[in-house]
C-alpha cells in the first residue's frame, strides 16, 4: 500500500544553519506530496505542496522538489531560525491531489538553538 | 472565521466510558476526517466523510463512530473507551476532494483512557 518514510529525528541545529529532512514515498499512480508543520500545542498546517513530477514547493524560506525518479520530496531551508522549531510531517494524497485524505509520514521534530 | 475548532482540548476517561469528541467547521467545507496521533506513528486516518449524509472508514476505525448529519459538524463518538485509544485526535476539513484544496486542522483533542 501507500506509505510515507521520513528521516527519524530529533534533528537539532543552530540557527542559521542548513536544513535538508529527507522524505520518500511508495504509492501507485502520481499523488500530490506535501510538507505539514505542527508547532508546539497547535494542529497541522500546511507549509508548502507539489502536485505532480519536478514542481517544486516553497513557503517561509522551505522548498521540496517532487522527484518522481527517486520518489522523494526533500523539505529544504537554507538559513533555520529558532521559531522553526515544530515537527514536520511528509504526507501524500490518495484522492487525486486531494489533501482531504492523506497518508503520513512519522513526523520529524526540530529543534533550532539560538 | 473560526476555521475548525475542536472541543474538549483535554479529557481523561475510564475504561468502558463513551464520550463524543466535537469538530465544527465554519467554512462550508464538504470533506471532513478524523485522525489520531501517537508517538512515532504519524497521524492515521479514523474516518472521514464526503459531504453530510456520507461517511466512510479510514485505516483505523476500531472503536470509533461517526455521523455527519450537517456540513458543519463531524462528531467522533467512543463508544467503550480503551487505554489503547489513548492518543491525540485531530480533526481536519478541505472544501472538497480537488486537487490544490488545502485541508485545515483544529487544534486538537488530548484524550487519556485509564
């Protein structure tokens, strides 16, 4: 069936520096990809999407490139701030594109030290 | 526009206690769902529904029932409770099953069964 795996973490930087969370996916079809932030005592929001192969999604200074070769979806920042700390989920849609039924990752937590 | 608000934000049952966990949603949204969070499993989809009227099962709906007799609401009902069904439960809602919709979070409900 359909599944996520993300990098275990915790994963604890210093501010400023670079931050790659790996991610990959095994699914039938081409689903959509999305990265989901969850900061501490909140629920999920979505921090950036791709919806098919080489889109690359970007928002609050993250990327990830749909690479359907690899069947990865690496979140990426170039400079982390300490308010980045959150767990961050991988997750793919089953519907067609939908985010209405999604399959997720395991979460990786951050920390970023100032 | 209170998006999706959750209620309680804390409870504690016994075992072989019922209660209802509430999820309302304020922006006319047609597909609403279900998740439950536990450590080091992502989140996992309960139930969900398409529209009101219409429900169906997700990967882990053992001891969980629902119903979605208006758009706005999309109550979860334990009806025995378990100390397995201790976790942390989500409700989410997207205006439909398209791509690019995004799919909004409440903030959750923290249960402990003892």
């Amino acid at each position: 069936g359909d599944s996520v795996t993300q990098m275990e973490g915790p994963v604890t930087l210093s501010e400023e520096a670079f931050l790659t969370i790996n991610c990959t996916y095994t699914a039938t079809g081409y689903p959509s990809l999305f990265w989901y932030v969850q900061y501490p005592g909140e629920g999920l929001q979505l921090l950036l999407k791709a919806t098919k192969a080489d889109d690359k999604g970007s928002n609050k200074g993250f990327e990830a490139t749909y690479r359907k070769e690899t069947t990865s979806f690496h979140l990426e920042k170039g400079s982390v701030q300490v308010s980045d700390s959150a767990v961050y989920f991988c997750a793919l849609s089953r519907d067609g594109g939908s985010q209405g039924n999604l399959i997720f990752g395991k979460g990786t937590k951050l920390s970023v030290k100032p | 526009n209170a998006g999706v608000t959750q209620t309680p934000k804390f409870q504690v049952l016994k075992t072989g206690q019922s209660m209802t966990l509430q999820c309302a949603q304020d922006m006319n949204h047609e597909y609403m769902s279900w998740y439950r969070q536990d450590p080091g499993m992502g989140l996992r989809l309960i139930h969900y529904s398409v529209g009101a009227g219409i429900t169906d099962q997700g990967e882990v709906p053992n001891g969980y029932n629902v119903s979605r007799s208006t758009t706005e609401d999309f109550p979860l009902r334990l009806l025995s409770a378990a100390p397995s069904q201790t976790s942390v439960y989500f409700c989410a809602s997207s205006y439909s099953l398209h791509m690019n919709t995004e799919a909004f979070f409440g903030q959750g409900t923290r249960l402990t069964v003892v």
